[in-house]
C-alpha cells in the first residue's frame, strides 16, 4: 500500500481531506438538516415496487435526459415551468457541480457570501473555479450595494446565493436578488435548498424576467429524501442545455429516477411535515433566546446559536448524551436540526444539563 503522498495527485489536493460531517449512529441525529420523518410503510412498498419494475430493464443505460422525472419536477415547482426549464442530477451538490464546470473553470471565479454552505468551496476547488467571498453583514443578512461593488471588482461569471442560507437560517429578500440579476452578466444561481421551510417567496418568481437566474432545489431536506439522492434546478432552457454538455452519461440510474418520480407523486404525504418542523425550529429559537444564547433567526429547518467559549466541549457533551449536532457556523456557534417533538426535547434537557458548565462563561 502507498501513502496518497507517494501518488501523483493534483498539487492543490495535496494534504486535502475528504470533507463531511461525522456520521455517527446515535439516538439523537440533528446534524445534517434532514427531516426526521421517515416515509410510510405503504409509501415505502410503493418506491420498492418501482425499483423492482426498474429491474425488467436493467441491461439498458437509464434516460439519460431523466425525462418523466424533469416533468414530474416541473410539475411540482408550477411557475409555468415546462421539462426544458429543469435539470436534475444526484442531490443538488451535482447540480452545482454542473454549473460551475460548464460556467467556471480556469481563469474565472465564483462569488459568495460567507458564512456559507462549506461544501462550495470545494466544488470551486474541483472545477478549478477561484473561489471569492464577500462577507455577509453583523446580521447575516446580504448588503446589495456592497455586493455589487463586490461582483464589479471582482467579474465573476458565477454568483451564488444561498437563501435561506445554511448554516445561518438568514434569507436574501427577492428585491436584492432582483438588483444582483439585473446588475450583472454572470449567472445567478439561487440556492433554494431550504425553500420549502421558509414563509417567503421563492426566487422562482424572478426566473421570467432574468435569463440568467437559476434555481436550484433538493429533495433532501424538506421532501424526506436524502437518501435518494435528487437535486434539481429550474432556469432558462439554455442553462440546462449547457448541463447536459458536462454531465456523466446516464448520470441518474433508473432506480434514482424511479424512486424520485414515486415521492413527487406523494408530495403531500412527504412535506406534510414540513410546516411542524418550522413550528419546531421557531419554538426551539424562542426557548433558547428564554435561556440567554445568542440566537440568529432562522427561516429554514435548523438553528445556529451560542455563543460559546469553547464550542466543540458543548457538542461534545451533548454528543456523551446522545445527541448529534453540528460544530459549524460563526465562531462560537453550533447548528441544531428541528427534529420530532421527542428529540428536540431531549436537546432541551441536555443543554439545560451542561449549561452551568459550558455557556458564556464570559461576561
Ligand atoms: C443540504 C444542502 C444542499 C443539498 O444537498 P443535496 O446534494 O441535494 O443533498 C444544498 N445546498 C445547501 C445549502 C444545503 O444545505
């Protein structure tokens, strides 16, 4: 066996880690913003049935153009959208991935507002796009004229917008999202990721007046469908056509396309938890604000609060309970997913446990 250093790896990969959060088997899993709802047992017979008529085709290659399952999207999101307005790819991390191959690469960057989603810089990474951040305000929130200025300095071709944005919770109304597309050239790609959660307008609203805006979406948060494996984008027919340049061939298996169409025509059942998850996530903020943490509000399914003096002991205690969260966010800071009523109250009892030890001990 060789040491990775011995090979001959990229030089920018050299030392990298593979990234991700631990995933550990515990009782309490509030990590990775998941819904905690598993589906029903007749919904369960009903994907296992379609994978098993995936099976008298086999031997052949998938759809490669995933076409029931980009109709079976359209459908979903409304807006007018067609199939030709939608791409799909395995989670919306692929999306991405599509987007900054066919719009970044060498010599051109993408801008962002940090903190933000801490994969992206690694998709940048990989398709060899200059990663640049701005910073977001004391709040969280995205000034416009300060990222203009920023998207003027720096001309990137792709800007990304996360809303509401993880790991803060933080949405970007639809005026300053209107001004960043009509200011600039480069390819807006909204993500949406947490959308459903939110009680504001999507950005799907502005897609008509802005050729170049794009969506994206996935049915692994709200939608119950992590596991599964599905992201989605909706924009204008040439963005998806410079997509299907860059993918894999018959990048989405029959089963994957399957299964997906299967939870669209379950929507309801599978987002019918989506509004106590919000309900959940707001009681959650109040009754940490109650007990003195610094809370930022939030508009999707999980919250990111402190402030700690040393933040890995927190999740560490909580973790010697049995309950997973998430060391992320603001210095200081941790991030909790809204899970059952039974979980969030045992994050409750815990925090309340090991509070005396670990909570602001500054003044
Ligand atoms: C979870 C998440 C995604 C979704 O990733 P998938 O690959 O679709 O599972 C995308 N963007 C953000 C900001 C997320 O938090």
């Amino acid at each position: 066996m060789s040491a990775l250093d011995d090979l001959p790896i990229r030089d920018d990969l050299r030392g990298a880690e593979p990234y991700g959060a631990p995933q550990l088997i515990v009782p309490v899993v509030l990590n990775v913003n998941e819904n905690p709802y598993p589906p029903s047992e007749a919904l369960r017979r009903e994907m296992a049935e379609a994978v098993v008529r995936t099976g008298a085709t086999m031997n052949r290659y998938p759809d490669r153009e995933a076409t029931g399952l980009r109709s079976a999207l359209a459908n979903y999101l409304g807006h007018g959208l067609a199939v030709n307005n939608i791409w799909a790819a395995n989670g919306s991390n692929e999306v991405m991935t599509h987007l900054l191959t066919a719009f970044g690469g060498p010599g051109r960057s993408v801008l962002t507002f940090t903190p933000t989603y801490s994969m992206y810089p690694e998709y940048a990474r990989n398709t060899f796009t200059r990663y640049v951040t701005v910073p977001r305000e004391p709040d969280f929130t995205i000034d416009a004229a300060r990222a203009l200025e920023a998207i003027d300095r720096h001309r990137p071709t792709l800007v990304l917008v996360t809303t509401p944005n993880n790991p803060t919770g933080t949405s970007t109304p639809l005026e300053v999202i209107d001004r960043l597309c009509s200011a600039t050239d480069a390819i807006v790609v909204v993500d949406e990721a947490y959308q459903e959660f939110s009680r504001g307008p999507s950005a799907l609203e502005l897609l008509r007046h802005h050729p170049r805006l794009v969506v994206t979406r996935t049915m692994s948060k709200a939608f119950a469908l992590a596991g599964g494996r599905v992201g989605y984008l909706a924009a204008d027919p040439a963005i998806v056509d410079a997509c299907r340049i860059v993918r894999l061939p018959y990048h989405l298996s029959s089963q994957t396309q399957a299964l997906a169409e299967v939870a669209l025509r379950h929507a309801d059942e599978l987002l019918a938890k989506v509004r106590d998850l919000a309900a959940e996530t707001r009681a959650f903020q109040e009754w940490l604000v109650d007990r003195g943490y610094d809370v930022v509000p939030s508009d999707a399914n999980f919250v990111c609060f402190g402030t700690f003096p040393d933040r890995h002991a927190v999740w560490q205690a909580l973790l010697d309970r049995g309950i997973l969260i998430r060391e992320t966010g603001p210095e200081g800071h941790l991030r909790a997913s809204a899970g059952t009523p039974q979980d969030m109250a045992a994050l409750r009892t815990a925090l309340d446990e090991i509070d005396p030890l670990q909570k602001q001990e500054t003044q």
